[in-house]
C-alpha cells in the first residue's frame, strides 16, 4: 500500500556544510572531489595503530583557525569544534535563526567524544552522548533538546529520515542534522580486531578490496517545510526514506542483502518514486569483501542493477555516524550540478551480484537519487534525495 499523500509532504534541503580532510566547506569538498581528490593518505605507526595504516585525517591547525576565525572557544572538544563549525556556516547560508522553538537539532554519532576517555578525564561527561548534543544546541540558543541518533554507521541518513519525519508531522518548521566521528586508538583497535582495515586506501566493489579505510569528519543540513528563498533555482527534497535490521549477527550483514532491500523497498514507497525512476545510487561501499557484496545482493532485489551506483569512502575514508550525512550533503549537490562522482579505487568488478559502478566522473541526467547505508547489527537505511 502506498503512503498517504500527508507523507510525502516535501521537506526542503535549504543549505548545507562539510567539514573533512578534503576542506572546511562544502564547496571546496565538492569541487575537490570532482577533480577526483582524496583526503586519504599514510599516517605513521604508534598514533593509531602499530601498523602504517592509511587514513582521512581533519586538519589540526587548519581546525584551530577556522573556529577561532568563527568565534568558537578552545574549551570545546575537537568534535565539538567541527560539529559547531559545520552547524553555523548551514545556519549561516539558511536564513534561519537557530534560537526559535520551532527549529529541531539533531546529532548523528557512533562514538562522540570518545577522545574524553583518556584516564585523566574518566570523571568528564563529556563522552555522553546526550552531553554532546545539549552543548551544541545550547551554543546556538536553540530551547529544544536536541535528539541524539546513534545507529552504528547508518547514524546519519536515519538522523535525516527522522528529521524529515518531524517535520512533515507538523511538530518542529525546521531542522539542524549535523553529526560527526573521529579516528582514535580506540576506534582503530575495534576495526583491527575485526580485520577490517586495509593497509593501502579503500577499494569499493573492487576485485582485490580487502578491507575499509578509516576517515574522520562531520556535516550539517537544515531542513524545512518551506522551499529556500533564492539561493538555488533548483529545489532539493528528501522525498522519503526507511530503515531495517537484519537481525542476523552482531556485526556482519545478511549476506542475502535481505534488510537493505527491505529498507530500499520501503524507501521508494514512501517516496512514491518506482524503482525504475531511482538515477542513481549513493551506496554505503565500504570495501570490505561482506558489505559490498552484500550490497551487490540487495541492489538486485530491490531492481536496481542497472542504476549507476557508487561509493564515496575513497574521498572521506568511512567517517561512520558522518558518513551517511556527508554523502547526503554530496548527493544534494550532484543533483544540483547534475554530475556524478567516480568511485575512487574501483578498477575492476568484484562483487557477487554484477554491479554497474560509476568508474568515471561525469554529467548525467539526474532527478532522483537513493542514498543507502547499512552497519553492525545489521542496521540499514534508505533516502531517496529528489530534485523538482
């Protein structure tokens, strides 16, 4: 049965920011990316791991003068910093002012502070997830406690499906996701102790891909029930979205894709968009051997063999509860440009179900795009991202 026409109420992407190794905004990110930059390079052994891994790292200096240039003190933690940094330029573009009660904030985060565990700060609740997302709302005034949305790697695009939802219910007129991680020992030793990260940068969908690159960044969008003044002639909408659990294992995927077609299915219906209108897919490819071939499964399943797909983890590294709002942002812009990014490292196919990845930078006539994500526990989430 199809949603009801009250869900599919448009909900306006009205500006947006990306703060990642590749830059300190959107713009210089998209542009860099479609010159096919990556932000992925060699970090010596003993910072994160004993071994020379490869990683996106966000610029220290670079990060102290762009919020010290912003007005943001230094007793803010480093995520913090980017979260805010991010949140004000999207706010700054929008027209919005942050402080009305009818303005939401959302969070999106694996890990948050997961820096403030060191022993000399085991007394700071910093590391709260909840403790995150009040000082970021509170820093810009806004009334309303800010809803954190922690879902392994699918924390961002589930934070926008959430966000659109609130909107479209009436309850809030507008809505601030931004969401962020960062790469420490901590995390590096998760990954390791999985076998998951590959010692040169990731390879999505490739034959010879061993294992994920580990990224660090964070991004903010504002939504709202009313199309943005002028700034764009085109108007970009999150159309609808989904989400599913496998609940199949701990950590690896059904390896059916069983719950991301699940998720992709019930995406396209509440968007009223047929699989054979979807242009493009911005899919999670993590270039881990399970995940995408698991994605391979579920993009068969969900009649979507043929749409273009790609992964835009060899620009950013997987900046997990990032990740699916930085490719969001992404998405938003290719629509806008009408261009689709090349999915660096991919060379030759190497998934079990035949995909039809995007191996060259390139125009393209684009209305509607998925944008996918899927993450231990066997979480997955769809949006579809449209252009009127």
């Amino acid at each position: 049965m199809k949603d009801s026409l009250h869900h599919r109420k448009p909900v306006f992407v009205i500006s947006d920011s990306i703060v990642s190794a590749l830059g300190f905004d959107t713009a210089g990110n998209i542009s860099r990316m479609f010159d096919e930059e990556s932000g992925i390079g060699q970090v010596d052994p003993d910072r994160f791991s004993s071994r020379m891994l490869p990683f996106a790292l966000v610029n220290d200096a670079a990060l102290d003068k762009k919020t010290g240039s912003a007005g943001i003190p230094g007793h803010f933690t480093r995520l913090e910093r980017m979260m805010l940094l991010s949140a004000s330029d999207a706010l700054h573009h929008s027209g919005i002012d942050a402080s009305d009660h009818r303005v939401l904030f959302l969070i999106s985060s694996t890990k948050g502070n997961i820096d403030g565990l060191s022993a000399d700060q085991q007394a700071n609740l910093r590391p709260s997830l909840w403790a995150l997302g009040e000082r970021v709302r509170n820093w810009f005034g806004n009334p309303n406690r800010a809803v954190m949305v922690s879902n392994a790697c699918v924390s961002g695009v589930l934070a926008v499906e959430i966000a659109a939802r609130m909107l479209r219910s009436g309850t809030y007129d507008h809505a601030v996701v931004t969401g962020g991680d960062l790469v420490t020992r901590f995390v590096v030793s998760g990954f390791e102790s999985f076998l998951a990260l590959s010692e040169r940068p990731c390879r999505p969908y490739d034959a010879h891909r061993n294992g994920l690159t580990l990224g660090e960044g964070c991004a903010a969008l504002v939504l709202s029930i009313r199309p943005p003044l002028g700034e764009y002639r085109e108007l970009i909408t999150i159309s609808g979205g989904a989400s599913s659990s496998d609940a199949v294992h701990i950590s690896a995927p059904d390896r059916t894709g069983a719950g991301l077609s699940l998720a992709i299915k019930r995406a396209l219906n509440h968007s009223g968009v047929q699989a054979a209108e979807i242009d493009a897919v911005c899919a999670h490819g993590t270039a881990t051997v399970y995940n995408d071939d698991m994605e391979s499964q579920a993009m068969h399943a969900a009649h979507l063999s043929k749409a273009p797909v790609y992964s835009l983890k060899g620009y950013w590294g997987h900046t997990l509860g990032a990740a699916g709002l930085m490719e969001t942002v992404a998405t938003v812009h290719s629509l806008r440009q009408q261009r689709l990014f090349r999915t660096l490292g991919f060379e030759s196919p190497g998934t079990t179900a035949p995909l039809n990845v995007v191996d060259k930078t390139g125009k393209a006539c684009l209305k509607h795009i998925l944008k996918t994500a899927s993450g231990f526990g066997g979480c997955n989430a769809a949006l579809v991202v449209s252009r009127l």
